[in-house]
C-alpha cells in the first residue's frame, strides 16, 4: 500500500508538474517590412505655375529701424505668403534677412538674422512644417536701394524669400518676375 501511495503521489506530481509547463511560443517567421512609398512625383507644370504665383503675390517685409517685429500688415502679407505655400507643398523657401547700413557689420548680421527668424516663426505657427523654411541673413551687404536716408534704408530693412526645393532656386521679388 506504501509502494502504491508513493506511485500514485510520483504520479500526481509528474502530472502537475506537465500540466504547469506552457508551451514554447511558436517561432514567427521574419517578415520584411514594406517598402516606404515612392516620393511623389514633380510635377514642372504645376511647379512652374507654383513659381510664378509666388512672384506675382509672396510679399517681402519691412521692418521697424532696429526691430524685428512684424507689424499687422506685415502678419497679413505673411499669411497670404503661408496659404501660396500650403496649396504647393513640394516647395520649401529660405527667409533671407537685411538690415540698413547704419550699424556695424556684425550688429547688422545679427538684426537681419532676428528677422529672419521672425518671419519663420511666424510662418511655422502658421502650420508650414519648420524644415519648409530655413533663414539666412545678409545684414547690411545687400541693400536693394543706394542712399543714405529713410527711403532708401526704410526700403533695405526687410525680409524676403527664395525657393530651395522642388529642382528651383528662384529669389522672389514682390510683383514682379525679374
């Protein structure tokens, strides 16, 4: 009877132990990850018509002597400039910043690349994704009036745009196809 009880406990025991055993997971076999889809294609045609839209209507900005802020209609031309781009997205543009001759060299590079910076917070608070718009600044070195006085650096003080993407580089000038 001892011999029987210690068979029937083994027993008992081997069971518990398989029935408490789970079974290895099955092995998956590797699957390769789609393929990311192809890029969209250019369309010249509609970049072309992008292009000149955006020399007929994207508006420079003027700024304040020493200032880097956007006034109202510098936020409207701005607006206007972020709704041509959202109706082209395959086009990014650079924010080039200029200053006055009054100043130095270096004082003047640092205000052309605070507006810049302006004009491209704005644009991307706008909903322009931030690597659509990138900034570089020319203070003082290329005014697009010579003088010295109001009107000629009112007209230097200010920001403007040229297309990097989509196969173009174009500078835009405000109206005009130049």
């Amino acid at each position: 009877m001892t011999r029987t009880v210690l068979v029937s406990l083994s027993l008992s025991l081997a069971l518990s132990l398989v029935a408490g055993c789970k079974k290895p997971a099955p092995v998956e076999e590797a699957v390769e990850a789609p393929a990311p889809p192809p890029p969209p294609a250019v369309d010249e045609e509609a970049t072309a018509a992008a292009v000149k839209k955006m020399h007929e209507q994207f508006a420079r900005v003027h700024f304040e002597t020493d200032s880097d802020a956007l006034d109202a209609e510098s936020q409207e031309a701005l607006t206007s400039n972020v709704a041509i781009m959202q109706e082209h997205p395959t086009i990014a543009v650079q924010v080039q910043g200029h200053a006055d001759e009054r100043g130095t060299s270096d004082y003047n590079i640092a205000l052309g690349d605070r507006r810049a910076n302006a004009v491209r917070t704005y644009m991307v608070a706008q909903g322009l994704a931030p690597a659509r718009v990138t900034v570089i600044s020319y203070g003082e070195e290329r005014p697009v009036s010579e003088g010295s006085g109001e009107g000629s650096w009112s007209q230097n003080r200010r920001a403007e745009f040229k297309i990097t993407s989509s196969g173009v580089e174009d500078d835009l000038v405000t109206g005009t196809v130049e």
